[in-house]
C-alpha cells in the first residue's frame, strides 16, 4: 500500500510544521486525528479538509461531521473518503481548518509517495515536528489572568500622554556623568 508523507504547516507561522505520514487506504478522518494530536489540539471540535490549488484556495470540502455546504449539498464525509482519493497531483495541497469558530488554518502538502513502507510502523505517523504547536486555549502553560498580574507588578514607568514610558529613552551627558559618579561613590562605599 502506498505511503503518503504531507507537510502540515501552521498558516500562522510557516516555521511551525509536522510532517505526517499515512497509509493511502486511510481516511480523512485518520488525518484529521493525526493532525490533532500532532497539534496537541484537544479534538473536541469539527474540521474541514479542502482540496486545494497552488494558490491554497479552499475548493471541494471533506467535513468530520455531516454538513451543508453553502451551495445546498451535503459536504463529503472524512469517514468515509480514502485520502489516496483525492490525489490527483505529485504536489497535491489541502487546506484544513480545525473548530471553524476559532478558525486554526493549516496548509497541507503532500511531500513523497512510498510505494510501501520500509519500516514496521502504526500509520499515521508522525514523522517530523518543527516549531512550537499553537496555543488552543490561550497561552501554552500560562494562565491569562496571571499574565496580567505580572504585567502589572513590572510596569516600569508611567505613562506619557502618548501612550508610552519613559523607559529606554536617551540620557543627557549631564544625567549620565551624574549616574557614573553616583555609581563610583557607591562602589567606594561598599570597599570600605
């Protein structure tokens, strides 16, 4: 049976990929569950496949659930639709976007076609991760409301009218020889 290797890239981020390989009998839906767990996505939430040109448009779609597509029809089913079935290039692109509330948008490439596998592998398999997997929820290990607790406890300056500190901002030489003095008598002080 054939092996399939895509390229999964983070739109967001095209440094952030995995690459992903899977037999070419297994479904969509296979994918789909791959890509999640690659992803460290909970899987709680529905995705689309869509069958892609070069230019990465959204064309036919394959849902994980049973939809309506904006033109009336019933969408294609992952469950059902073998992914060597939508392979109709060496360089075939998909687009998949996983809980279409939030909208997280992965480009997939298909990189190599094994006639069969060498190794003794569970398919799908995830080959390659590069990059830090986006934050489903949030901030990865950081709870929001935290964050702004820190913000807040190391706000540096006040704020001008403008909108920003005066953190960073230019001494004069007058302020900067003062500086070094005040820095000379306090390393003085402390010898002695």
């Amino acid at each position: 049976m054939a092996i399939l290797r895509f390229r999964v890239y983070w739109e967001e981020d095209d440094q952030t990929y995995r690459d992903i390989e899977i037999e070419g009998h297994q479904t969509f839906l296979d994918f789909h569950k791959c890509i999640v767990k690659a992803f460290e996505f909970d899987g709680k939430h529905a995705a689309s496949f869509y069958v892609s040109s070069d230019k990465w448009d959204y064309g036919m779609e394959f849902n994980s659930e049973v939809l309506v597509n904006k033109k009336g029809a019933p969408t294609l089913s992952m469950l059902k639709t073998p992914v060597s079935a939508m392979i109709s290039v060496p360089d075939q692109k998909f687009m998949y976007v996983y809980n279409p509330e939030k909208k997280w948008v992965f480009q997939v490439e298909l990189t190599n076609v094994a006639k069969d596998s060498t190794y003794k592998r569970e398919y799908p398999f995830i080959l390659r991760s590069e990059g830090i997997a986006p934050a489903q929820y949030g901030i990865k290990g950081v709870n929001p409301d935290k964050l702004m607790e820190v913000e807040e406890k190391y706000d540096l300056g006040a704020v001008d009218i403008d909108g920003f500190g005066d953190e960073g901002e230019e001494t004069t030489s007058e302020e900067s020889e003062s500086d070094d003095n005040q820095a000379e008598d306090d390393a003085q002080a402390f010898v002695e």
